[in-house]
C-alpha cells in the first residue's frame, strides 16, 4: 500500500514538472515523462518482488529451524526417556538382588534354627534315656 501510494506520488510529480516543460515540445515531454513513470513503476515492482522472495525465503527458514527445534527436542525426550527407563530397571534390579540375598540369609538362619532346635531335641532326649537308664540301674540295684 505504502509502495503503490510512493509510486502514484511519484508519477504525480513527474507529470507536474512536465506541465511546466511540455510548452516547448508537448509530445516529447509527454514521451520522457511517461517513460520516468514506467521505470519508477518497474523498480517499485520489483522492490515488491524481492520483498516477497526475502519474506518467503525467511518464513522457509523460520519453518527449517522450527522443525530442526521440534526434532531435537523429541530426541532429547526420548533419550531421558531410555535413560529413566534404563536407571527404573537398574533400581529394579538391584531391588531384587537385595530380596533374593535376604530370602537366602533367613533361609540361612531357619535351616540353623532347625539344626540348633534337632540338636537340642537329641540332647534332651539323651538326658531323658540317661535318666531312664540311670533310674533303672537305681532300681536294680536295690533289688
């Protein structure tokens, strides 16, 4: 808008100096000045024209870098994923490890437990035979 209305202002001037000219020689005036017009209409154009190349090519690049952004941001959620991930199984794993070393050490003390608690059935049971016997040789010998 701002470059149509320079253009307008522009071919308005030019065609008012050339009023004051065109007395001396009205069509080749007319020629130069409509000829100044085109050229400054041709290089608002194509102003115009790299303008919107330039803001094209800025939006493409803006549009690159938003993807590039957006691809590296997935990666890098991905990798705290697997990492995550990686350090839950790790946890995990040891978390079993340590079960299964206390599962074997009350294993470990039950198995002790039933030896100690065998050991000192037999010993009882030797004591009571021992008495027996010695009751009875007792009773024997009284005889």
């Amino acid at each position: 808008m701002k470059r149509s209305t320079a253009v307008c202002a522009a071919i308005l001037v030019n065609l008012m100096f050339a009023a004051g000219v065109m007395a001396a020689d009205p069509l080749q005036k007319t020629d130069d000045v409509l000829n100044k017009s085109a050229a400054t209409v041709d290089k608002a154009a194509k102003k115009k024209a790299d303008a919107k190349a330039k803001a094209t090519d800025v939006k493409a690049k803006a549009g690159q870098k938003e993807a590039d952004v957006k691809a590296k941001a997935a990666q890098k959620e991905a990798d705290v994923k697997a990492k995550a991930a990686k350090k839950e199984a790790d946890v995990k794993e040891k978390a079993k490890a340590k079960t299964d070393a206390a599962k074997a050490k009350k294993q470990k003390v039950d198995s002790k437990v039933d030896a100690t608690k065998k050991k000192k059935d037999a010993v009882a049971k030797d004591a009571k035979d021992l008495k027996e016997g010695t009751m009875k040789d007792m009773q024997d010998m009284k005889k």
